[in-house]
C-alpha cells in the first residue's frame, strides 16, 4: 500500500507539470496495468502518466495505447524542466 500511495503522489506531481509545461495538457490519465488480464506488459509495478488535450481523440483499444509520442526527447525535457 505505501509503494501505490507513492506512486500515486508521484503521478500526481508529473500531471501537474504535464499541465503547466509546454506540453500544454487539459487533463492526464492515470493508471496502473495490473496482470495480464488488465494487459500488464512488465513484470514490474509502474503507473501511467498520459497528457491529455481537450479533442486529442486519443484511445485506449485492447491494452494498447493508440498515439506514439512522436518526439519523446522532447516531451522528457518539458516535464523534467517542469518538475524542477
């Protein structure tokens, strides 16, 4: 329980920065994939930080994310920028 509590004020942090860095999110999606069944894909507990825009059609289908971050690099340094 204190691991996800945790995590959970962790996430929480990142949304935040997600929202007032140049990633200009509305909104995020947190999760936590737990077992195979909830389509889990490491065997390690890690929780899902997903910004999100008003419109952005994003989806979840079968487990899977349907959006690719296109520039990955660049999305980190906003957050880390953000979170410093």
């Amino acid at each position: 329980p204190q691991t996800v509590a945790q995590m959970a004020v962790i996430g929480q942090r990142i949304a935040k920065a997600a929202r007032v860095s140049g990633l200009h999110a509305d909104g995020n999606n947190i999760a936590v994939n737990d077992g195979k069944s909830a389509f889990q894909s490491v065997v390690h507990i890690h929780l899902h930080v997903v910004p999100r825009k008003t419109g952005d059609k994003l989806s979840f289908a079968k487990g899977m994310l349907v959006r690719r971050d296109s520039d990955r690099e660049e999305t980190g340094q906003l957050l880390r920028e953000a979170l410093a």
